[in-house]
C-alpha cells in the first residue's frame, strides 16, 4: 500500500526525504567520529627512553624528569644502561631518547661531532658548575675540634705542595713513596691523571693506586674521613660523599686550552652537562624538549640530593620524590602551572 497517495503526498515525500538526510548526517558523523579514534590511537604517546650512563647523579635528574613527564604529561618512561660512549651513540642512533647529564668534557670529540654534524639534538644545560681533581679531606689541612684532629698539612694548598706531604700519605704496600688514589679504568679523569703525574713529577714521591671502581674510591675515602686519617686522590663533584663531608680540591693551574692539551698541565675545566636528545623527538614530542630546555639545576643541589639519598638511606625514586618537595619553587618554573599541579597531585 503506497501511504502517501493522499492529498498530503507531498509532506509525507518531505518527512521520508528528511528521515534520509537525518540518517545519513548520522553514518557520516559516526565514520567521522571512528576516523578520529583511529587518528588518536595513532598519536598514543611514545614510551621515552633514559640513558643511564652509570652514576648516581644521572640516575637521580632521570627520575626527577621521569617523575614530571609521567604525571604532568601523561607519558611512560624506561632506561637503558651503558657508557658514556654507548649511551652517546644510543642517542644518535634513536635508540635513546633523552641523555639527562653528559659529562661533555669526557666525551668531547664524539660530543662536539655529534652536534657539529646535526646527530643529536642538546636541548639544555643541566649544570656547568662542577669540579674534579686532586682532594683531601680538610680536616688534614684545618684539623677538626669536635674529633680531636689536630692540621696534619697546614700549608697544604696546592698540587704542587704534595711532595713535600708524601711521607704523611705512605703507601701501606710501598712506604718508599706516598699514595695518591686514582680514577676509574676506562674514564677519561684516569688517562688525564696518569699523564699529570708524569707532567707534575709526582711519580718521583707518590704511587698512583687504582681501586678499580667509584665503589672503591668511595670506600677508601670514607673509611679514611671515619677513621680521621690521611688520604688524597682524584674526586669530583656532585657526589654524596661531596654532598656531606668537607672536602678540599687542591690547587691547579688556571685552566687555559694550550697547556692543557700539553700533558694537562692546568686544572680540570669546569664542564658544560647538557642535556641532549635524539633528533626526532622535538617533532615527535616539543612538550617534552620544552621541558627539558627549561630543566637547569646546579653542583650543590645534586650533592645535597646524593647526600640525603645516603644518609637517609633512600632509593633513587624517592629521592627523586623527595627533590620534587623539597624544591618545589625550582622545577615549578620548569612546566606550566597546569602540570605542576598535575605532578605535586601524583607524587604527594
């Protein structure tokens, strides 16, 4: 039966043209609405990959941007393991995202190439204010009161005052000469040390003793601060150990680019730690690279984090929770005030 064979044809052709476009609005907006789902899925957020270059300090700033971008941004983390040299080239090569301290004076060739020729990205300056070298405890040149320790080398100021020292710092397994604790095999601090005994004379009064590993240097620095004994050897700051005990850096020549590729006759430069991150992710991620070229710290303040995370016993994450407290007003300025709130609500 054909309903609209009436003198209200016309509307009833009207109301079932109407029904027709009314339906068909509908299935073009639910492919539209099922298209954007797709579009979405496809922009679900990369997981971010941390270089982990092997040291405390590095692991400690991976888990303060962790903690930022997980909770302020929505994204997922991870790290990879490896050396300065491995996690450098991770970067290059895109298996690496984000390199959070690089030591750029212990790398400085691939460094300074790598960014020269466009490969990674340096998208920030983590701290610049760092130092290594020669230390002692300082209680060995002003004594300490509390403990009972009288000075033990007053008029010990510099590198080169050492040989007149040496006795007071004997080698317990060569008493002909004094010991100077080094650095770690493998680290560009060891190549530089060897060749400054040789350019100091050092090597005529003292033997230079590797321990192996920063585990090892560390112990041998702080069973000698406990026991209030001699010691001097290569350290550097930030380190926890830098963060709670009085340490003093021996004196160097100022630093100046010709005597230094001369047998590194000066002091350590202070290096640049940047923060670099491979080449794509500004376009796969600039809310990430915004972050991190905001993301500025300094020497003191990753010591005194090192430093609680000793003493307190504390794992990287939480010390890494116990930053974002503690120094609310720095990483705030970092990040919109959007994601802030986002971060002090997740991590509290």
């Amino acid at each position: 039966m054909n309903m609209c064979k009436s003198k209200n044809g016309t509307k009833c052709r009207r109301k079932s043209f109407y029904m027709v476009t009314l339906l068909s609005v509908f299935l073009m907006l639910s492919m539209l609405m099922v298209g954007c789902g797709s579009v979405d899925a496809d922009k679900e957020k990369k997981t971010l990959v941390f270089a982990d270059a092997g040291w405390d300090s590095i692991r400690i700033h991976n888990a303060i941007a962790s903690n930022i971008l997980s909770h302020g941004y929505g994204y997922d983390t991870e790290e990879i393991p490896g050396s300065e040299q491995v996690s450098l080239l991770g970067v290059r090569q895109g298996e690496i995202d984000i390199y959070m301290e690089i030591w750029t004076g212990n790398v400085i060739e691939e460094y300074t190439s790598y960014i020269d020729k466009g490969l990674i990205t340096e998208v920030g300056l983590n701290y610049d204010d760092n130092m290594q070298g020669l230390y002692v405890p300082t209680y060995i040149i002003e004594g300490d009161a509390e403990r009972g320790i009288e000075p033990m080398a007053p008029d010990l100021k510099s590198i080169d005052d050492l040989a007149k020292y040496w006795e007071l710092f004997k080698d317990p397994e060569d008493p002909s000469k004094g010991r100077i604790y080094g650095s770690i095999p493998g680290w560009f601090a060891d190549e530089v040390l060897q060749v400054k005994m040789e350019t100091y004379g050092l090597k005529d009064h003292f033997n230079c003793f590797q321990p192996g590993s920063a585990a090892g240097l560390n112990t041998s620095l702080v069973s000698a601060i406990n026991d209030g004994e001699p010691w001097v050897g290569y350290y550097w700051e930030p380190t926890w150990i830098s963060g709670q005990y009085d340490l003093t850096l021996l004196e160097d020549a100022p630093y100046n680019e010709e005597d230094w590729a001369d047998g590194f006759k000066t002091e350590f430069p202070s290096q640049r730690l940047t923060i670099a991150v491979q080449n794509d992710l500004p376009s796969e991620a600039p809310d990430v690279v915004e972050f991190l070229s905001n993301y500025k710290t300094s020497s003191a303040i990753t010591a005194e984090a090192l430093a609680m995370m000793d003493s307190e016993e504390l794992t990287i994450n939480e010390t890494a929770l116990w930053f974002l407290k503690e120094h609310e007003e720095l990483w705030t300025q970092w990040v919109p005030n959007e994601v802030s709130k986002k971060v002090i609500e997740g991590t509290r």
